[in-house]
C-alpha cells in the first residue's frame, strides 16, 4: 500500500496533500447528505467515495479490508454513520516564515 508524503512546507501540491483534499471532499459530502439517508446505516460503518456511500458493515475492520482490497491507493471515508462532524479549530502559530 502506498502511503501519502509528508509535505514539505512548499506552495506546491503533494500527494499527502491530494489525499487531505479528496477526504475532506468526502466529509463534506456525507455530512451534506440529508440526516434521513445517513440514518440509513445506524448502527454501521460507511465507506465513501465520489459522494456515494460504496459500502458499508458493522465490522470495521471487514469494511476497511474490503475497501483497501477493491481500492488500495484511494482515498476513502470510513465513519460511522451516528458520527457528527468534528469541529473545526484554528490553529495561530507564532512561528515566522521567510519568503
């Protein structure tokens, strides 16, 4: 399994950063999806990708594996389906940077 880069601090997009990207397409994507639908799969663990739930199981474990199995290098949501969104916070950092 290939596992995302660490960034460097550049302007430029990585791979870790790609991969940040997608999954936090598919948070937006699930916690945009009507509380109904969600309310669906109570009690079980969804994996989603491209805006669609793709699979979904009551074991976790099962449900990563078979998603891992089917798509190895693709970034895919795995959450239960009670879950909130988590809160954002902002981070201030007192560190300078240099052009």
């Amino acid at each position: 399994m290939n596992f995302p880069l660490e960034s460097d601090g550049t302007a430029e997009s990585t791979p870790r950063d790609t991969w940040r990207a997608e999954i936090s397409a598919e948070i937006e994507a699930w916690y945009a999806r009507l509380s109904q639908d969600r309310q669906l799969y109570l009690g079980q663990y969804v994996a989603v990708r491209a805006g669609r739930v793709i699979d979904h199981d009551a074991d976790r474990v099962a449900l990563y594996r078979r998603v891992r199995r089917q798509s190895p290098d693709t970034p895919v949501l795995i959450t239960t389906a009670e879950a909130r969104r988590p809160r954002e916070f902002l981070v201030l950092s007192p560190r300078l940077e240099r052009d």
